[in-house]
C-alpha cells in the first residue's frame, strides 16, 4: 500500500471517529421511574408526591398489588424487569429473592439501625416500617376481661365465629403470622387456627371488618389499629403476652430495572426522615428511623413483649408451610 493510500485511510478513520464522538449523546438526567408497591395506595402516593416536588422532573408510575403478586411478575420478567424499585415488601421476602435486588448505599444509610436494613456492605434493602402483629379487638363485641391476651387464647371456643385473619397465601404479614404461631405452639396448634378463624384474601379486610363489627377480633399490623382508633372506631389493641416478633418490611432497587439512576434517588428519599414521617402519619406505622416514637395511641417498644423472628428461616419455610396451611383451609 501506498504512502498517499495509507494516509487516505488514516484520514478516513480519524474522520469518522469524529463523527461517531460528535453523535455520542451526553448521559441523559432520569425523567421516569417505575414503582412496584405492596403499601397501601394512600401510602405510595403520598410518598411520590413528595419525591416529585423534589424532582418535578421525573415522571413516576405506580403498579399496586400484594407482595406475593409482585414478586411473582418480578420472576416472570427475568431478565429485563419492567419495575425500577419493589416498595414496602417483608424482609424475608427481599432474603428469598435477594439475587433480584440490586446494592446500593443510600444517602441516609447511617442513619437507619444495622439490624434494620440489610447487613450487606452494600444494601440490597433498606427497612420502610415494623409491621408489628397485634390483636385488633371491636370493645363493643368483647368486654375487657374477655379479651385474648396470648397467641394461644385465640383457639378458645368462646371466640369461635369471632376471629378473622388473612390467606397467608396472598399476604405476606398473614404469613407472619402463621409463622409465628408454628413458632410457638407448632403445627397442630394452626390446624386449630384454621377450624376458628375466618380466613379472607386481603389483609386490610381484616381491620375493616373488625371496626365495623363485623367480628370481634383480628390478626393485624398495629397501624391499622393506631388508624381505627384515631378515627374513633370502637377498637383497641392487645400485643400478646407471648410476644409479636420484632420484624420489619422493607423496599429495594430491582435489579436490571429500565431507570436505574432514578431508582437510586428514589432509595435516597425513602430513607430520608422526610420519608419516613410520611409513613408514619399516612398509615400511622412503626417507622425504622429511630427518631420517631410509636404511631397514634400505641405504646412504646419497651412496653410490648418481643421473641426472636428468625426472617431467614421464614423465608426458608415458606412455600411449605403456606401449602401446608392452605390445605387446612380449602
């Protein structure tokens, strides 16, 4: 080849190099997100609204459903997930399907309890509330002194037709709740369960139909009692004397999400006390941050009784025991 060939080519080459760097577009700033939520609608909105009046300029799209559903579709869709960030799901669900979160060390990473997040140097979760487990009880149903005060009163007869829980099949605080009955008395005791208690496929059914009248007791997360009660519901709350476990849901980036530089700035807003008070006040919850008190009327964690949950072990037993239950139930 030629000397004059050689620089042609050259020149060529170096020619559309330049074009090529001159098309190259700069990286763009995040303007969509999408979030995948299991907190209730009010809950969710509240929280985007007030990450878009800090980023006008980010659209934001919600999809609503229950946790078991969630993490369904989020299998479904491997390898390219539609959701940017999977919001308010229990933890041990984020440990059985660690693999499909993404780490990130959010902004107020410091400020959220070790034992409240995921321990990893890099988080793939950071804690949103502690859906603590209480009895919801109707004081126009049942007097003071009938009350159930433990786990294993709620299989008394006089309670039979009184007592209304959640599919732990479509909920993943009903699944807490079996779990930490198995815990403590073993499986016998929730076939007990299953021939008492009313089971409906929505978790907020329960509060609601309690506060109606419709049954006298409930298994329920504490806000939706704190919620009833400051709404001037007939209602009160029992934190059994066997305990509730000290557990807590918590929100993620999902991993190969399309909008991944938003979803890190969602994380950071979600671990802020701005954030956090919004959960608080929206649906009265135990939030993670330790610088807010106890919802509403609830008392103070060191008036409940508390026993070890082992979230790692509820993950592992999970679709055994929920198979296991709703046979009992069918």
């Amino acid at each position: 080849m030629t000397r004059r060939v050689c620089l042609a080519v050259l020149a060529l080459l170096v020619s559309a190099g330049m074009v090529f760097a001159a098309g190259a577009p700069e990286d763009a700033e995040p303007d969509s997100l999408t979030v995948w939520s299991a907190a209730a609608e009010d809950e969710a909105d509240a929280l985007v609204a007030a990450f878009r009046a800090q980023y006008p300029e980010i659209s934001v799209d919600v999809i609503r459903a229950g946790s078991g559903e969630l993490l369904t579709r989020l299998r479904a869709e491997q390898p390219n997930p539609s959701g940017d960030v999977l919001l308010g799901i229990a933890k041990e669900a984020f440990d059985a399907n660690y693999d499909l979160f993404t780490g990130y060390v959010a902004a107020y990473h410091d400020d959220i309890p070790e034992e409240l997040r995921d321990q990893a140097a890099v988080p793939r979760y950071y804690g949103f509330s502690m859906p603590l487990q209480a009895f919801m009880i109707n004081t126009e149903l049942l007097d003071e002194q009938d009350y159930p005060r433990r786990w294993v009163d709620l299989i008394d007869e006089r309670y039979a037709g009184e007592l209304i829980l959640a599919n732990p099949a479509l909920s993943g605080s009903a699944y807490a709740q079996i779990y930490m009955m198995h815990g403590l008395y073993g499986f016998d005791f929730l076939g007990e369960i299953a021939r008492q208690a009313t089971f409906v496929a929505s978790s907020t059914a329960v509060p609601e139909s309690v506060a109606r009248g419709e049954y006298a007791i409930g298994v329920t997360g504490e806000g939706n009692i704190a919620r009833y009660m400051e709404e001037g519901a007939p209602v009160t709350y029992v934190y059994p004397e066997d305990g509730t476990g000290r557990r807590f849901d918590a929100s993620g980036i999902i991993d190969g999400g399309p909008n991944p530089e938003a979803a890190e700035l969602f994380m950071d807003f979600l671990t802020s006390e701005d954030a956090y008070q919004i959960i608080r006040e929206t649906r009265s919850r135990r939030v993670v941050h330790p610088g807010f008190p106890g919802p509403g009327p609830l008392p103070a964690l060191e008036e409940i009784t508390f026993f070890a949950y082992d979230a790692e072990e509820a993950a592992a037993m999970r679709d055994d025991l929920t198979d296991r239950f709703s046979e009992l139930i069918e």
